[in-house]
C-alpha cells in the first residue's frame, strides 16, 4: 500500500514540478506549486513525519503560497511573450547531464550511516510530535532561538523595503487640510510634511 | 519495498527542477517559487535519512528550513514589490541596477 502511495506522490510531485517551471502565467505556477507542496507533505506522512507534513501545509501551502498570490495579484503582471531566457535550451541539456550523473552517484552509494537511537517503533510509541519536542527543546534549544531572531529580522526588513516612500507625506496633507482654522496647528503639521516631500524628491532624482 | 534511493532519486530531480527554473525563467516571482522548490527537496532528503538513519536531526533541520524558506519568501517578494514600483519590471534581465 505504502509503495503505491509512493509512486503516487512521486509522479505528482515531479509533474507539477515541471508544470511549475513551464506554465506561462505566474497564477497557474503558483496553483502548480502548491499541488507539489502537498504531496510533499504527502511523502513525509509516509516517512512517519506528521507533525513535519502539519507544518508543511499549514505554512507552505497556507502562507508563503498565499503570500506569492497576493503579490502576483497586487502587480497585475501580464503574461509576457517570451517566458524562457535565450539560450533555455542548452541550459536545460547541461542541466540533464549534471543530474544524469547525480542520479548515478546516488544509485551507486552506500550510504553507511550510524543509525541513531530513535528507531520508528520507539517514536511511534512516545508520539512524533512529542519526541520532536523534546529534542527540539533539549539539544536543539539555541538553534531555534535564533531562528526566532531571524523570523524578526525578515519581518522588520520586509516591512521596511516595502515601504511606500510617500505615505507620510500623504498623512500629513490629509492632517493640513481641515486644521486650516488653526494657525498653529497648520504650522506643525506642514513642516513634517515639507520635509519629507523634499526627502522623497532627492531620493528619487537620485535613482 | 521502498527504500532510502528511492527518495533520493526523487528529490534529485525536483532539486534539478528548481535549478532549471532559477536559470531559465525571466520572471523574477516564478525564480523565487523555484527556489522553495529546490528547498522542499533538501526537506525531502532530510525526512527521509531522518527516518532511515533513526534519527529525529533532520526532521527538525527541516522544521528549520521551513522557517527560513518563510522568512525569505517574505524578503524577496517585498524586494519584488520595490523593484516593481520603481521601474514596470519583473524580468531578472531587466533588473540590472547593481551591475557596474
């Protein structure tokens, strides 16, 4: 059964990994590469891997893959005439020949690892999820701190690089229109929005 | 009796398959959903000596990976939207800003 399950999960994950890299509108990628996200998640429940195959789904194919639509719906791109780069060809030749002779070393290898203490009866009578934890919590403690600390610093630099340049200036005009009355008030809100205005201008006549 | 090549086989080929969609497309969107591809299959590779080597490392190097697929997946379309803003392209050819 677990054999049929992984010629399935096979042809279907290597199908849509071609169709990922030859459909020609963005949208139709994206649709492709979630397919192939999920049979993934696919391939690691028969590796006895279910809380990986969970995070899988949830983070692959709920988020990042919803993050690319919005993006791809946000620019409106078209579809362009010419997908492939020039010489698409030769590189998709060499291409074949390097994995030609990967595909070889890795038939031919014997892999003789040591196999480690956590035998799939012994994790499967404490829980995946479970002995995951406690290795995750235990040896892998510092490991996964900084991958907090990293999780931070890519939403800080996203949200900065995304950034539009005249949001504030905008801000500031809005505020500057019904505070007219006020002298005062006018005062303050105009100068912040001069000086960003002449911000944005030397930055763009830069570029 | 599925072994241990046999998942090796498959994730070489879909690693290949996102090495080609890096070097062969123009759209800078569709590069980057090539890069989770290549990604997923060094997932693959590490689920699978996870289960045959009876070792919990590489189910959680891939839980890693899975959080630094995110995080970059966050930066490189905010990088996407900024060059799109700036200049009408998404072509990797195109994005030439840096070249000296």
């Amino acid at each position: 059964m677990s054999v049929v399950f992984f010629y399935y999960f096979a042809a279907v994950t290597i199908i849509s990994g071609v169709l990922t890299i030859t459909f020609r509108s963005p949208v139709h990628c994206g649709v492709a590469l979630v397919t192939l996200l999920l049979h993934i998640a696919g391939f690691f429940i028969l590796l006895n891997a279910e809380f990986i195959a969970a995070v899988q789904v949830i983070v692959y194919a709920g988020a990042i893959l919803v993050l690319y639509l919005f993006v791809i719906m946000l620019l409106n791109l078209k579809t362009e005439e010419r997908v492939f780069h020039r010489r698409y060809a030769v590189v998709s030749l060499l291409m074949l020949g390097i994995v030609g002779q990967v595909a070889v070393l890795v038939l031919r290898s014997p892999y003789a690892g040591v196999p480690g203490t956590a035998t799939p009866e012994l994790v499967l009578a404490v829980g995946q999820t479970r002995a995951i934890g406690i290795t995750m919590f235990s040896d892998y403690l510092l490991p996964f701190e900084l991958i907090g600390l990293y999780l931070l610093a890519a939403i800080i630099g996203a949200i900065v690089l995304a950034k539009t340049p005249g949001m504030q200036e905008r801000k500031a005009q809005l505020e500057t229109v019904p505070a007219g009355a006020s002298p005062d008030g006018n005062a303050a809100a105009v100068e912040p929005a001069g000086v960003t205005a002449r911000g944005d201008e030397g930055g763009r006549g830069h570029r | 009796m599925i072994t241990l090549t046999h998942y090796l086989v498959v994730s070489t080929i879909l690693f290949a398959l996102g090495l080609l969609g890096v070097l062969i497309r123009r759209n800078f969107i569709i590069v980057l959903m090539s890069v989770e591809m290549m990604l997923n299959a060094a997932n693959l590779n590490l689920v699978a000596f996870s289960y045959y080597l009876h070792s919990l490392t590489g189910q959680i190097v891939a839980l890693f990976v899975i959080a630094i697929a995110a995080g970059e997946a966050a930066v490189g379309l905010a990088i996407i939207v900024v060059i799109f803003r700036g200049k009408i392209a998404t072509n990797v050819d195109q994005i030439n800003l840096l070249k000296w």
